[in-house]
C-alpha cells in the first residue's frame, strides 16, 4: 500500500487555490440539472431502433391528449436539417432514411415528466430496414459487396510518406509484424449531457453541459436560419467531458431549441438519463493498426511502416481530424529515415465515434509502443534499450519531417522513469517471483510518446482565435474566452498566466462566464490547446493592457497591485475602453503539407515515459497494476496540483482503457452495457500508486515555455500496461481493453 | 397513491406527501431545493448522490421516502461550514469537474466520523462506492488525509 501521494509535484501549499475550488467543495456550482425555470417544459427524443433503414410512418395513440405536448419533428426546422460539422451529413433529426439505431426522429416535451413518460409509449415509428445488412466492424466496412454506407465505406484515406519504406524493405533488416486492435472507450463523465433552451427578450438562448460554446452557437445558427446575434450559447458548470461534449451538446442544443421554439419560447430541459447518453452519444473510435517495424542488429529503425484504421460509425463526424491526428503519432517519437503511415477512416452501422481524450493517439500509439516491445523480443534487446537507441533527439526530424529543438532531452525522462519506478530492479524481482510457480506473474512495462499540443497542421491559423481582458474600476480583471473549465483547472490555469502578465496578485483575475454574447471565440476547448493557444493570446492581451493603461491612465513603469488599481479606475473615469483583445498569432515558420503529412504538424510535444508494474492472476486471468510512474516534459509546469491532477486522472482512464473499459455491442449497433452497472471504469480499489513526475526544459510555445498536457496521459498507461502483461506471461496480447478471458486464452495459446 | 412522512433534512422538519416510491434524491432536491447532491447514474453505482440517513451513507436515488419516515438525513449542505473537508478537497486536488465532489465529500465524512484517523487503505475502501473519472483519486486521497491530520470531527 502507498501513502507517498504526489510525490513527484510541488506540495499544493505553495500553489494558489483553484479558482472553481470553493464552489465546487460547497456544492453551489450551478450544473445544468440544478437550473429551473418557472413554466419549465421537460423533453424526450424518440430514436430509430434498427441499424439502418427508413422510417415508414409515425403513429400517435389517440388516447393522449396531445394538444398538451409540444412535438417536433424534421418538418418543424427552420434551417438546415444538419448539425454543423465538418460536413453537414449528420440530420438533426431524421426526415426518412437514416444510418444507424438512435438516430433522432421526435422530439416531445410537456410539464410534467410522468406525463411524458406515458405520451413516448403512446407513439409508434415504424421503420423498415435496409436491404443489405448493416456493417459493424472495419472488416466488415471494408468488404466487396457490402452495404455502402458513404462510397466504399471510407470517408478518408490519408498518406503521410518520410523516405521510402519500399526502398528499405528491399535491405536486409529483422522484421517485426503485427496487429493491433483497441476497442471503442466511453467518456463516462459522471454527469450525463443536458442543455436547456428558452427564448428570452427574442434571442434564442441555449445553456447547458459543453466544452465549444461556438460549436453549439454555429450549429443552432445553421439549424434555425436565424442570425449569430440571435442566438446566444452559455455554459454551465460541466460535470466532466474528456471529448465527449466537443460535438454532441450540438445535438441536444438543436433539440431543445426545436422543443422551444415550437412551445413559443418557453424554457425546455433537455437532459439524458444515464443510460441513453451511453447509448447515444459518441465513444472513442475503435481502431485496427497493422505495424511492421525494420531494425539493424544494434536495433536502429531502418523502416516504419503503418496502416491505422479506425472505426468512424455513420457519420463523419471528427473522423478526418482524429485520423490524422492518430496518423501523426503513429510513429511514434522515434528518429526513422522511412515512415510509411496510410490511414483510413471508414462508416459502419454504429452511432458515430468522436472525439475522447487523444484523439487518434492512444489508438495508434498503443500499436507502436506494443509492436517496439515485440521487435526488442524479435531482437533480444531489452525494450527500453530499443527505445533509448531511437528516441528523437535535438536535431533530429521527427516521421512528419519536424526539426527537434533542444533543450528537449528525451533521455533524461526515460532515465528518471526508470529510476523512478526501480525498473532494473523490479525486473530482476518480477524474474524472481516468477521462477517461484506463484499464482500469479509480475511484469514491468513501459512506454515512451509524445503528444502534440494544439490543433493539427494549419488547424490554428483557420480558428483564427481571439480572447481579451476586460478591467473593472476596481482593477478586477476578468479573461474574456469560449475556452471552458471542464474540471481541468483551465479558469486557474489562465488566471496565473494572466496575473504573471500583468504582474498583479492572482486573486485580481477571474474568469467570465462563456456566454457567446460577451466573450470572443477563443476555438473550442480540446486539443490541449488551452494552455499554449489561448494563454498566449492572453499574455498578449495582458501586455496590450498594460500598455493601453500607461498610455491612457498614466500606470507607472513598475507598479504594484494597488498603483494598478488606480489606474484602473482612471481609465474608468476617462471613460476610455476597459476591453482589450488580442488574436492568435501563426508562426511565421511554421509550415503544413496536409497532403503529405510533413512539415510542422504540432507547435509543441509533451514527451513522455511510462511505466506500469502489473501482476496477473494465472488462475483468473485478472490482471492489476500495482505500481505506476508517470514522467513528462511538459515544457513547464503553470499550476502543480492542476497539473498532477490532470496527469492522475488520465492514467487513471488510460487503466481503465487498457484493463476494464469494454464497451459491447448490441445486434442494433448501439452499446448494449450502458449502465454504470455493466461498465466498469476504475474505482479507488482499482487505482495503484501513481507517481508523477514533470520535468520543465521550459521549451514549449505557451507562456513561460508551457506545451498543453490534458490528453498526455490518455497515450502511455494502455501500452505500458499490456507490455508488463506480456512480459510477465510471456504472451503476445495485441488489444485493449484485456479483459480476464482474453489473458487466459492467450496464456493458453502462450501454453503457459 | 401517496403516503405521508415526516422527517428532517439538515436538521429543519419536512413534512409531506409523497408518492411512495419517490427517490430521497429528488425530494432533496426538488422539494427541499438542496442541489449539492447530484444524479450521476440514478442506479446506485456512482455515489454522487450520496447523504447520511441516520448518520450512515446511502446512495439517495436508491432510497425510497418511505423508507426515510421518521429519520434524519444530512445532504453536503447539512455539513458544518468550518468542515476541515471543505478547504481540503479545495485546495489538494480533491475536486476538478466537481460533480462527484458532493458525494465525495459525504462519504468522506462518514468515514471520518468513525474513523478520525484513517490510512490509506481504509480511505480506498471508504470511497469504493463513489466513482471519480476525473482525479484518478489521488488529490481525493491527499484531501482527506489532509482534514484527518487537521483534527476532522
Ligand atoms: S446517482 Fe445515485 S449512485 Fe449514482
Ligand atoms: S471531479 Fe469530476 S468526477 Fe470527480
């Protein structure tokens, strides 16, 4: 048993208080469920049952007196029938032909919930299914004579090419071979979506459970053919989110603003059960990657060669970005000279998958970090020598043709992890226990990786992001962004970078609500993006402030907080702007070739080494982490326990990916465990001692050298974890989750 | 059908009738307007809406009223407001997206109130029943050692 918490962060003592802390703690924090309404409507959405096919006819039981209920259907929008993504595929609800089971087709609302309950049982749709069979896996997708859901079933296929893999594959080298799946993962935030819609002094006004309020505001817009000052989009406090409220708020905000509209502006809540947000909202995409790894005999990469394939369901959705993104870190953070990575997104007959977490990279780093584990065993070389002996270094380029900058030195991570966790000793020790013909096996496992910070590619320059300062008479500073605090600690994270700025104590800076009427679009609130993206616009914010207050306020050169004050209420008084904006800056630099994949896909990496201690019970095939060490580089660390929480919490989720997180699949398509009760994600029993350490070279774009670290430790647990297994059984697991039934069979086909 | 129950809610008589299988959680919440307890999976699994019922932990959607007749049921808004938990979940990484935090933070207290000076495993065992998908349970961990060392209740 442990009792060294966070023995690798800075003691929280001498870090300031989280800005959300005390309302959080007391519980006056206002979520969604907790707001009302006087004349409140409830809602409900009735869904299509079959994987596909069309809806024939709805039928009302004439019993219900349905001049109480607000209904609504395809008829009643007023816009485009889409949600507004990356393409306008996804109906808001379903006119006649659909793609997958619970797609939207009605909504109902009405003031009392038990009276809705009865009107739903009294409504029946009837569908008629497709001719040809639905496809649920990518194999299935990917077959001749299938059903066609887009044109041969791939909504992608993307390229990115370094040297020539054809070229060394001509040259002798040993060849590791293999193929790796990872199933899908749900967010299981644990509070469900919800969103409430209301007209209010004739703008339609939507708050609710969400990470982009600009996503949601751009939907609403196109959905309803109003103008953008039309519709205003806040959010509430939001009970978790990990991806999983980047796309589909969209969705319940176009709902409950139908149900509105049409019930003639009054409020109607919109809030899933537990059960059907499971079933309806997206998951991590499930993915199949093939890997063939070349190596000389001291083990140097000659050739990486990779075909990621992931699972995008019925619509496109995210696909296009989370593919590349997987396809960007599927080589890993290794020095190559011939990098081969094709990547496909392809439709099937599932709800579709989206956004979580690492988008792409934990699927696609899992693939690696396991094939480089079976390469080391092909070469008879120790896994973390392999990875020392290729680990990119300052001066090396990256598989995407990134130039690596120092002061980064990968090595002295991987070296602390190791030291950290006992590694060589463990080793010796998990050898021991195992030649004892215990019930169980102990393996060590590691995993090196990197994560990119930011959108991919060019994907900043098009968000074009924009945050501000505005400055009360007091000298109360407020940041004006969309950017949302989803539990990361994002409101005390940017307080500090702002109160660092401006030289003021950080009690002087809070945070408006995101309420798209008063706070720019900053982008949407993923990617880690926040951190270096939008703190850096406000640094840049800061300074203008600054200069706009000596300007026009007459702050002194060197000020302290209550010089400041003053002038800041002489700005007041001049009546001059109290705002200030500031716009995201593209480096100049930076390039992009989104047709080859090369170039500079992300600003800044956090790097990183895992490593997990696993012991399995060879009687139940259970397998638990006993031990785990999670060091990074994350450029610099704002706020410590902020920071070590994000990195707890997402090894936490990578275990849960890796060891209990099944989601199963129904014959509709639809996931068939969606209780809490039958999915099981880790509990306190579960979790090991987690050892977090950063180390700080200061490097990254962000203010004062920070990179972003939010979906980092999403990538590592999951491959650290199966290479202890298999170093401990001596098996070849090549997916996640590994459940107890698949450690036991591939212990049998181990013949253990 | 409804029957009729009397009992307390942070200390203040509630008196009223109710459908019989009303859950505790949404009397607390609905009728009595305390909305620190939350519904995270409204089966019993995640403990966000855990209360005290006479001093012990029960997850309130599982609760009928009925079954709360005659007895005493403390919500997180019940806690004395000088609760060491507060500042401790505060300030040590115990809260992030904040919704399990309530029930954290009853859960907690029950443990404390048997146990004033709990090692780690008994704070394991003590939080089993409440999930958290955001902290990995580690700051949840620091926090409560942290108010126990501070001389909790
Ligand atoms: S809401 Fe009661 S245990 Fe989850
Ligand atoms: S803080 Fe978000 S679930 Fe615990």
């Amino acid at each position: 048993m442990h009792d060294d918490d966070r023995s690798g962060a800075v003691p929280f003592k001498e870090a300031p208080l989280r800005k959300d802390g005390t309302e959080k703690v007391r519980g006056t924090a206002r979520y969604i469920a907790d707001v009302r309404y006087p004349g409140m409507l409830y809602g409900a959405t009735l869904r299509t049952r079959l994987p596909g096919g069309t809806v024939v006819s709805i039928d009302f039981d004439e019993n219900i007196a349905w001049d109480e209920y607000v209904v609504v259907t395809a008829k009643d929008i007023p816009g485009v029938n889409a949600v507004k993504m990356i393409e306008q595929d996804q109906p808001v609800l379903v006119e006649a032909q659909y793609r997958h089971a619970g797609e939207p087709v009605m909504l109902v609302a009405h003031r009392d919930p038990q009276a809705l309950g009865t009107a739903l049982a009294a409504i029946r749709i009837e569908e008629r299914a497709c001719d040809e069979g639905p496809v649920f896996t990518i194999e299935e997708a990917l077959r001749p004579m299938t059903r066609q859901i887009v044109a041969g079933n791939v909504y992608r296929d993307y390229c990115m090419e370094k040297g020539s893999v054809a070229r060394a594959l001509g040259e002798p080298c040993h060849v590791f071979e293999g193929e790796y799946q990872t199933g899908a993962q749900e967010h299981l935030y644990i509070e469900p979506q919800g969103m409430i819609a209301r007209v209010e002094e004739g703008v339609l006004t939507v708050e609710g459970s969400l990470q982009c309020p600009y996503y949601v505001h751009a939907a609403l817009v196109s959905m309803t053919g109003l103008s953008a000052d039309q519709v205003r989009v806040l959010q509430c406090a939001t009970g978790g989110a990990f991806g999983g409220k980047e796309e589909y708020p969209s969705h319940i905000a176009c709902h409950a603003a139908l149900l509105s509209l049409k019930a003639g502006g009054r409020p109607v809540a919109l809030i899933y059960q537990r059960a059907e947000d499971m079933a309806v909202t997206p998951k991590r995409h499930p993915s199949r990657t093939r890997v063939r790894l070349g190596a000389d005999g001291n083990g140097r990469l000659r050739f990486i060669d990779i075909d990621f394939v992931i699972d995008g369901g019925a619509y496109l959705t995210l696909s296009p970005v989370v593919l590349s993104r997987g396809m960007i870190h599927a080589a890993g953070p290794y020095r190559c000279d011939h990098v081969r990575v094709r990547g496909r997104a392809v439709a099937t007959s599932h709800p579709p998958f989206g956004a979580f977490r690492g988008f792409g990279a934990p699927q696609s780093i899992f693939a690696l970090e396991t094939a480089m584990d079976g390469l080391a065993r092909t070469l008879g070389m120790p896994p973390e020598v392999l990875r020392a002996r290729n680990v990119l270094v300052p001066g090396d380029l990256s598989p995407a043709g990134q130039g690596i900058e120092g002061p980064l030195d990968m090595h002295r991570v991987m070296e602390e992890a190791l030291e950290a966790s006992q590694y060589h000793a463990k080793v010796a020790r998990c050898r021991q226990w195992n030649a004892q013909g215990q019930a169980s096996r102990r393996g060590m496992g590691i995993a090196t990786f990197y994560h990119g910070a930011g959108f991919t590619g060019n994907g900043e320059l098009a968000l074009r992001s924009r945050a501000g300062l505005r400055v009360s008479a007091g000298g109360l500073v407020e940041i004006l962004t969309s950017t949302t605090e989803m539990g990361q600690g994002m409101q005390t994270t940017l307080s500090e970078i702002v109160a660092e700025a401006l030289q003021i104590p950080y009690e002087g800076v809070c945070v408006a609500r995101p309420d798209t009427r008063d706070v720019p679009n900053s982008g949407p609130t993923v990617a880690s993006r926040t951190c270096m993206v939008v703190g850096r616009i406000l640094a840049q914010a800061a300074y203008k402030l600054i200069a706009r207050l000596r300007a026009g306020a007459a702050l002194p050169s060197a000020y302290d907080y209550d010089e400041f004050c003053a002038a800041c209420a002489r700005l007041h008084a001049s009546g001059d702007v109290a705002t200030v904006m500031a716009d995201y800056q593209h480096p100049v630099d930076s390039q992009w070739d989104e047709s080859t994949f090369q170039g500079s896909p992300y600003r800044s990496f956090a790097w990183a080494c895992y490593v997990a201690e696993v012991e399995v019970d060879t009687t139940t095939g259970e397998a638990r982490v006993l031990d785990f060490t999670a060091v990074q580089e994350v450029g610099r660390v704002v706020h410590p326990t902020v920071a070590a929480g994000q990195i707890e919490g997402g090894v936490v989720q990578g275990i849960g990916y890796a060891l209990f997180e099944e989601v199963h699949f129904g014959t509709d398509g639809q996931m068939a465990n969606n209780r809490v009760t039958n999915y099981i994600i880790p509990t306190s029993a579960d979790v090991p001692p987690i050892r977090v350490l950063f180390q700080e070279s200061r490097a990254g774009a962000g203010p004062g050298g920070a990179a972003g670290i939010g979906e980092l430790p999403m990538d590592g647990p999951a491959p650290a974890i199966i290479n202890a297994i298999n170093a401990a059984l001596g098996t070849e697991i090549r997916h996640v989750p590994a459940m107890p039934e698949h450690i036991l069979a591939a212990m049998d086909r181990g013949h253990l | 059908m409804t029957v009729s129950c009397r009992f307390t809610v942070n200390g203040s008589p509630v008196y009223g009738h109710f459908a019989p299988m009303r859950r505790l959680l949404d009397v607390v919440r609905a009728e009595c307007g305390l909305t620190a307890t939350k519904e995270g999976c409204g089966e019993g699994e995640c403990g966000s809406c855990a209360v005290l019922l006479d001093g012990a932990l029960v997850n309130s959607c599982l609760v009928p009223i009925a079954e709360v007749d005659g007895r005493e049921v403390t919500t997180l808004e019940g806690l004395r407001t000088d609760d060491p938990l507060f500042a401790a979940f505060a300030a040590s990484g115990g809260t992030q997206c904040g919704i399990c935090t309530p029930g954290m933070i009853m859960a907690a207290r029950a443990l404390l109130n048997d146990c004033p000076h709990p090692d780690l495993s008994e704070i394991r065992r003590a939080l089993s029943g409440n999930l958290c998908r955001c902290t990995g349970y580690t700051g949840i961990y620091a926090a409560i050692r942290a108010a126990a060392g501070q001389g909790g209740e």
